[in-house]
C-alpha cells in the first residue's frame, strides 16, 4: 500500500484528499497496489466531514509512520508550510505541495535536502492551477534551450482585467466584486500588485534557464492604476490589456517583469480571459508553446497535487538537482526597446500632428470621447493616448517631456507585448 | 553511460540525433552520468555527415549491444517501423518511436510487450510533434476523468484550411502551395483526408478513456470539399472552418470523427492557424485545458523524443500497463444533436423567409453575391448557406428535403463546433 498524507484541509487540501478517495481505485490500479490516503493534519475540527476519519493533529504522528511515502503539504502561509516541508524530506518523505510562497524562497534549499535524502520535491501546483507546466518545463521540453516565457499568471487580476473592459467597470467595483466571489481577498495585495504573479514566474524562470531567481528581485507592477479609459483605449487600436508576467534568457542574463501589458489582439494570450491563466514559452526546438487552462480552483490545483503523486508513485528515485538549487541567475529589468502606451489628460484635445512630432511617424494617436476626468481647476479635461513606436525607457522618457509644451500631462504608461 | 540507438536518421530522427549531439552536456549533467548517442542505424549513406560515426546497418549490433538501453524508432511507414519495435522491445530495450501509424495499429501489443518485458514503450512524440501532451494525459491529468477532447491534429490540413480563408485560394491552390513548401506529400491522402489525424485522435482517446480505439473506426471526412467560399460565408457569420478531430466519452462509449467543422471565433480552436496544432481537453478536475504549439518538423518532434529519453533515463521502472493495452472501447460515430453548416447553390436565391421556415427560427441565413459556381444549364447560379439551429443528423436529412421545392442543391455540410 501507498500511504499518503494531507497537510492542511483548506480549499486545496481538501480537493486533493478528495481526489485520492474518489480516484483510488484507478490508481490502485496503475500501480497495481492499494494507494489510498492515511492522514489529514488539520488543527480545524474534522468532525462529519469524510476527512474525519484520517485527521491527525500533529505532524510527527505522519513522520514517524514509515509507509507513509508521501507527504503533501497544503497549507497556505510561508513559515509553518516551509517548516513541514523540510521536516518531511528530513523524515525521508517524498514531498509535494501547492504552496508557491514555499517553492519561490525555498525551492533551492527544498531541492538541495530532497536529493541529498534521495527524495523527491514536487510543486506542479504551484504555478498555473491544474495546467500541467513544471512537468513540461522539466521534462518535455528539456531538450530545449528555453528563451522566454510570457504567462498570464495570476487568475485574479485577469477576472478583473477582463470584467473592467466588458462591463465597463473601474478597478473598485471589479474588486469589489471579486471578493464577492471568492475570487479575490479581503487584503488583495498579493494578487492585485503582482506579488503572487512575481513568485510563479520567478519559479519558471529558475527551472527554464537553470539559475534560481529570486522573486523579490523581480521588478513588479501591479493593476491597481488600469482604468476603463485604458481598456477602451486599447481595444480601439486592437489591444488588450493584461498582467504579464514574463522574461527572457538573453546572455546569460535574465530579463523579468510583472507589469500591465498592451496585449495585440490576435497574440495567443490576448484571448485568455476572466479566472483562466496561460503560459507561452519560446524553445529552441520547440518554437511557441501554449498551455492553458484553470490556473486556481480546488479542483483544478488537486489535479495537479495528484499528478505530481503519479508521478513520483511511478519513479521514486527520478531524483535530479535541478541547476537552479546551486547556481543564482543574474536577474535584471526588462530594458529592450519596445512600444508604449501613454494615456494623457490635456484642457485641449492635442493635435494629432502634435503627437507624431514627439513620437515619430509610426505614433498611433487615441482620442477619446469621455470627459470624465476633472482637471485640478474643475473644467473637464480630455483623455487622449499614443501607441509609440520602440523606445527604450530613456528614450521614452526624454520624449516624455515633448508633451509638456501641449499641455498634457501622462497618466498611465504600459509596455506593448508585440 | 547512457547509450541511446537512433534507427532511422530522415527528418526526424537526424533531429534526434542532433539533439542529443548538441544537447549532451545538459543531458549528462541532469543524470549525472554521460548520456551519448551510440549509433544510427539507416540505410542510406551517412558519409560526410555529423552521423557517420554512428552508422550501423543492422538492428542486431544495437540489440546485441548490453550497454545500449534505449532504442528510438523514428523510421515512417508500418511494418518495417513496428517489426523494430517488437524486436527492441523483445530484447529488452526501452523504445521511444514517433511512428503514429506503428501506435495506432500496434499500441496494445507494444504496451504488453515492455510491461512483461519490464520495459518501456514510449510516443510523446506520435501526436501533436513537439507539444507535450501524452506525457500530461498520462501523468498530470491521470486523476481527472476525461470527458472530451478536440483537436487540431493535422497541421498540414490546418495550412492549407487557414491559407485558403487568407489567400482566397481553392484547395488545388492551397495543395499545390504545401506541397511546394514541404508541408504536404507528393500523395497528401493521408494529410488531407484526415487519416493522419484519425490515427493521432485514435491514440489520444485510448489513453484518456481507458479503452483501446481503433483508427480504423474512426468515421474520417477531410477537407477536399471544403471551398473558398465556405471559409468566407463561415468568416461572415463569426466562425472559422477547422478540420477537427474529435471525441467524447459517455456512458462509457468512444463518441469520435474527424471532420471540418465550422468554430466559433474566440473558441480557443478557432485561431489556431498555419501549421500550428492544439489539443484541447475537458477534465472532470480541471475543466479545460489545452496545450498549443508546432505539430511537426524536425526539431519539434525531436524534442518530443528526448523529453521521453528524459522521463525514461530518470524512471526506467515507471511502467505500467495502461488500460487501452487490454480493453477495446466501444467506438460510435458522434450522432449528438448539433448545428449544421449548409451551403446550396441555386438559380435564383432563396428567400432567408423560406430557409427559416424549413429549418426553424433560429436559423442563420448567409447569401453571398458570388456566383461562380455556373449551374448545370450554364447560367449563372447563386449561392447560399443557412447554420441551423440543433439537429440529429436523421432530422437534419428531413429538413433538408425542404430544400427541393425553393430548387436549391445541397453542396456542403459541416457541423458547428459550439
């Protein structure tokens, strides 16, 4: 018999402690032995719930059970998940966890101890939901010098991204009703600031190009300026407006960001809306390569904690240390030249002309009808935006300047993801 | 050290090779011990080439060889392709093919042979080239039940079908234009008929639902009827045309086809274009999720090869016996009420009135002012197209009866993937 324990019966726990009672005779089957769930640490009161049966309160009880193989640790938090995670593999467990705050600031030290128990580390779940990618990234394409990655990381702020332009909504009222729906937090900051986006592409990043990234190096912006006016902006030039996450392998170096993107519409991932998440990445054999799928859920994130047990359940000493566990990557800000967008509030419409005088003949000019937007006196101002042509950030920024002499004053600035 | 056979150095296979030329200090370093190409067994004159070192003419020397422990089987055609397999398999070599046609034929048998030989039987790379998407079915997605998977399988078909809505050119235009770029065969039966994506959706169903699908029932329908015009009365009413492999399971049945079907712009079919391929998959956890990327070409489809070479090198005990290998599945023709794409030509057009009084009131009604299409006394005829609303393909037949007394002439049929 395989035994497996859950940490953590919260939303995800509890889908997988699921998933392995209704599924367990499939997988008794691909193994041909019993696999079945022994454990469910929880300090919650389990009682009438299908769990109650195998509820344990205290972590050694699971470490000091030798057939329990297999530890899962769903608990959200850094400190208590991260400590069981290294107490587990120090007991000679393999572990597997959903728990990307754990995974982003320890995924070396985790790796490291995993090898040296001869143990495996898995953390499919932490990034995407239930779309298969750590596995993909780590074995499917391997053979590929990866290049770039560009994701949709974060199923929040896309819900809110993508309900701010079909209802014509402000970022207020999609927060607001996103935590409606559980879909968002009382404290949003996490996802709404990218911090949650920052520690996923970090983790890709470190297994893509093999250095570890650390996601409090990643330059991060979050959603919190986006504005109806920028949707309907971008959507007049053939834009969307995402969160994306993305870097690029350049020399050895590697280039991330979380940031608002103008997305064209048409790009693979212009047309990934409201809670779903994608992931583009660039191999040297493979080209693009798009998954997509539920990027958070109960379910959908179980799916993934169950295949990480297959797949371990099948190769127990499948045990590599990845190059991200002993070598850092040098992680520096995107600062290839590339288009902008630039909302600006004027008293007076500019002079199309005006704008292409500062930005050069390949400017796109937007105007808007809207009014909406007081100017400090009181009068209604007008809202009128540019797509430029590439600029670096210095460049822009002396460009930038232009505007002064119109009037204008810039509001928001985005990339455009081309 | 790993000493990897590449039989069949063509396209593919000189891509394996490649791969694990260029890629092996990579390789080495993940297994902690050397990972080399040992031989390369062709017919053909090697001399000259990076491969010749390699060379072997006979399987006997790589079967012979005890240090050699994975043999990849990247020959085309069947029987040639399938004995090797077999004979690899016999003496106790891993196999990795790319052969579809050897799968989709020799699947339970091959999958039999490695478990009772403890070896095993691997083909990423036999469906979508370089997109994972066996590897995820398998491993990450296992916990779900699969309900349904649609497919754009074929990317020769898909250059042709997205070049003709482009280029407002007929298929003849289109074949002759693959076929110069390499993209189709001097005989493109197998492409445009849709028998290479039978096989591809036959390998995928088996896996998913656990039951062995024959490509040889699978009711295939390929695109040689598909005109200009389809694409452009389609392209009017907001669909793209696609040649889609599809199935579904229920009530433990294999509901399955491949045929061009009309698709719903923002499907996540719909702008997959060129020569790219998607699967997309609806589990019972993970709702759906779909893998995109390059279908085929050499170094996608290596890629593929070495991400098997890769899962094997770290789990060469992970076999297990999938259920296809020893259960067939119950294989009908998808006869699910659906919408359906008529395009008629006639003398004079019909009125969108009497269309709608035969097919019901939901019906679209699409005219075109084309008329190239001469009628049989050589005037010229009109052309039209009504989507109807959902149908069986029985009360479909009935309705179309209609058609008779407005003296229009049914030219096209295709259902809408919704």
């Amino acid at each position: 018999m395989y035994k497996i324990a859950v940490c953590g019966c919260g939303v995800v726990g509890s889908g997988v402690c699921d998933a392995l009672l209704d599924q367990h005779e499939k997988l008794s089957r691909r193994f041909n032995r019993k696999v079945a769930l022994a454990y469910v640490l929880d300090i919650k009161d389990l009682t009438g719930t299908r769990y109650a049966p195998y509820k344990v309160s205290d972590l050694d009880t699971i470490l000091n059970d030798r057939e329990t193989e297999v530890v899962v640790i769903t608990i959200g938090g850094l400190d208590l998940a991260a400590d069981y995670c290294f107490r587990a593999l120090r007991a000679g467990k393999h572990v597997v966890t959903s728990n990307k705050a754990v995974v982003a600031a320890y995924g070396p030290e985790l790796e490291k101890l995993a090898f040296s128990k001869e143990r495996r580390f898995m953390y499919e779940a932490s990034v995407g939901g239930g779309i298969p990618i750590i596995r993909p990234l780590n074995i499917c394409l391997f053979a590929n010098d990866i290049t770039e990655i560009q994701g949709i990381l974060n199923g929040t702020t896309n819900y809110m991204l993508t309900g701010m332009f079909k209802r014509h909504a402000s970022f207020d009222e999609m927060l607001a009703r996103a935590q409606r729906k559980g879909y968002a937090e009382a404290d949003p900051t996490a996802d709404v600031d990218g911090f949650d986006a920052a520690r996923k592409i970090a983790i890709l990043s470190s297994i893509a190009y093999g250095g570890f990234v650390d996601y409090r190096n990643v330059p991060c912006r979050g959603i919190r300026e986006v504005a109806f006016i920028d949707h309907e902006l971008a959507d007049k030039a053939g834009f969307a407006v995402k969160l994306i996450a993305g870097s690029r392998f350049e020399d050895g170096k590697v280039y991330i960001s979380v940031e608002p993107k103008l997305v064209r519409r048409g790009h693979l991932l212009s047309d990934v809306n409201s809670v779903y998440n994608a992931i583009l990445t660039k191999g040297s054999y493979t080209g693009d390569t798009l998954f997509y799928g539920q990027g958070a859920g109960k379910e959908a994130t179980a799916s993934a904690v169950v295949g990480d047990i297959i797949e371990l359940l099948g190769a127990p000493k499948a045990f590599a240390l990845p190059d991200f566990a002993v070598k850092n990557a040098t992680v520096l800000p995107d600062d290839r030249p590339c288009r902008y967008y630039i909302r600006m509030k004027s008293l007076k419409q500019p002079a199309a002309g005006a704008l292409i005088d500062i930005f050069g003949d390949d400017t796109l000019c937007l105007f808007s009808k809207l009014e909406r937007d007081p100017w400090e006196e009181g009068d209604p101002s007008t809202v009128s935006a540019v797509i430029t042509p590439p600029f670096t950030a210095a460049e822009l920024e002396e460009h930038v300047r232009g505007l002064d002499a119109l009037g204008a004053r810039v509001r928001m600035t985005m990339k455009v993801l081309d």
